[in-house]
C-alpha cells in the first residue's frame, strides 16, 4: 500500500528543513506503528478465547490469550467488529509497515486510495464470511463476520433480493468473496507473477510435507512390525 518512490519529477524532501523533517518522521513513524499494532493484534486475535475476561464476559479464570488481559479486550473488540475478517485486518496492516521497512520507503509517500482500497477489500470480505452459518452453541451474538460484515451482507442481500435473484444470500457471499480478493489484492499491488510463485512455494510445501508424513508413518510401521522368524526358526 505504497509507492515505490516520489513521483517522476517530485524532489525528495530534504530533512534539513523543518518541515521536511517532521514529515519524513510522521511517515516513519506511522509505518513502525503500523508494524507494531498489526503485529500486536493479530497475535491477540489469533490467540483470542471466548472465555478470556472482556468487556462483555465477566470471568475470574485466567487469562488464555497471550498478550494477556489488553490482549482478550483487544481481541473480543476486534472479533466482535470484524467477524472472521479481524486477522487478516491486523495481518494486513502488519504486512503494510513491515513492506516499507523492508523496502526502506519509510518517509515514502503514503497512499491514501490504497489504504481505502484494502478497508474495503476486508470489509468485503467480512460480509462474506457473514453469509457462512454459524453452528449450534456459538458462543457471540454475531455471525462470523462481525458487526460490521453482519450489516454489509445483510444490505448487500437485501438490494440482491429486490429483483428477485435467486439464492440472494449465497449470491452475496461470493460476490463479496471476489470482490473482497480483488480489492486486497490491488491495495497490495499483488501481480499475478506473484500468486504463481506462491502457489508453487505452497505445492512444494505440500509435497515436502507428504513425504515427511509418509516416511514417519512408514517408521512407525516398521517399529510396530512384529519380528519377523527366520525359515530354520521353530514353529
């Protein structure tokens, strides 16, 4: 979600002045911020237990998530808004400031259509996730995309439903889905080059990983295996 370098033409500011100075350093500083909350949050949300004490669960029992009691509020809040849709927030917002330290764009300029682009990538794609039913005994009052996917679904179904589409809810869940794909994928300037070398990255990954299990199993097999009798042994 940001630029390569100024604009063709655009002298870069010097940090002798001032003005310069405290420019460069906001936009630094928002980068490292943003780096660190989105690291902070997703490891709050990724670790986030219903029973954990919030602002909505009164508990005395201990603290399961692992940034502890801020932790769980942070996390039930967050969950609460975003449904599903809360990780990938914080791992977007994560991938956003460490992509501008790794790329030394810290006093870069920041884009603003691209952040607006991804809030509404995720947004989408909690309204997806809201289309998903929930099961029996699940323990928020939300569905699985928050208060907010909950809301965006349920309009988007219902201006679906005016001219009578069939399946209006189904229809809405995949048109948030690639709606929501391709929105985080532009905020992020993702090139199809780049999906095929993940994709190949994922493949090896899978068939390292089932080479790995087959050979375990195998041993396991081959320990448990009952000794096997010679031909002169007695029968």
């Amino acid at each position: 979600m940001t630029d390569d370098a100024y604009r063709p033409g655009e002298r870069a500011p010097s940090v002798a002045s001032s003005a310069a100075g405290r420019l460069a350093l906001k936009r630094a500083s928002l980068a490292v911020g943003a780096a660190i909350v989105g690291a902070y949050g997703l490891g709050a949300v990724v670790t986030y237990s219903p029973e954990d004490p919030s602002l909505n669960t009164a508990s005395s029992g201990a603290t399961h998530n692992i940034f502890g009691g801020p932790g769980a509020v942070l996390a039930d809040l967050s969950i609460q808004i975003l449904g599903a849709a809360a990780p990938l927030a914080f791992a977007a917002l994560l991938a956003a400031g460490a992509m501008r330290i790794m790329r030394r764009q810290l006093v870069a300029r920041i884009n603003g259509r691209r952040i607006l682009v991804s809030l509404i990538g995720i947004l989408l794609l909690a309204a997806a996730a809201s289309v998903i039913p929930t099961p029996e005994g699940w323990p928020l009052a939300v569905g699985f995309g928050g208060l907010l996917g909950d809301g965006m679904a349920g309009f988007i179904a219902g201006m679906a439903s005016m001219p009578g589409l069939p399946f209006p809810h189904i229809l809405t869940g995949l048109v948030c889905a690639i709606g929501g794909i391709v929105a985080t994928g532009c905020a992020f300037q993702i090139r199809p080059d780049d999906v095929k070398n993940a994709a190949q990255v994922a493949q090896r990954a899978a068939q390292g990983g089932a080479q790995a299990t087959q050979r375990a199993i195998g041993y396991v097999q081959e320990k448990n295996a009952p000794p096997r009798r010679g031909r002169n042994a007695p029968h």
